[in-house]
C-alpha cells in the first residue's frame, strides 16, 4: 500500500451506498453491465457484493456480460487468490 493511502476498516456499507453502484457510469469505454459488475467486484465485500449482484438482476443485469476484449468478470477473476466465493455467487 502507498504510503499516502490510509487503510479503510469496517467501511459503513448501506443500502444507498450499494445501489450507487448499479447507476454508476462506465469504465473508459466497457459495456455498461460489464463495468458495473467488475466495479462492485473491486469495490465490495463478499456480503455486499451478493447484496449488490440481487439487486443488479433483479433491474435485468447480465453477470455475463463481457468487456471490450470478450471476457466476462468471471474468466478475469477465476485465478484471484480469494475469489471463490465471489465466483460460486456469480455462477448462481
């Protein structure tokens, strides 16, 4: 971790702060569905990750979707050290 960022613990996750991230905007140039998925993956803890991805298909969102290159966030994440229970909610 750089030196000027300050580690964050027990950040306050409600349910404003999870729903922001089904309205944010997309990375650079990535499909929507993808770049929202992929940011709540980078963003969240497991629970609120599983919070976010209920909601997220609930207004239609497709865990499938695929970045610019093709890859869904699951072929990204499959080889991440701890993302088995992200993958095992993913696939659910």
């Amino acid at each position: 971790m750089r030196p000027d960022k300050v580690k964050v613990i027990d950040e306050v996750w409600d349910d404003e702060r999870i729903n922001s991230f089904l309205t944010k905007a997309p990375l650079g140039n990535e499909p929507q569905d993808f770049s929202r998925l992929l940011h709540a993956y980078r963003s969240m803890r497991l629970e609120d990750f599983r919070i976010f991805l209920d909601r997220f298909k609930a207004q239609g969102g497709d865990v499938q979707a695929t970045n610019s290159a093709g890859e869904t966030l699951m072929d990204i994440v499959k080889d991440h050290r701890q993302s088995a229970d992200f993958l095992t909610l993913l696939r659910a």
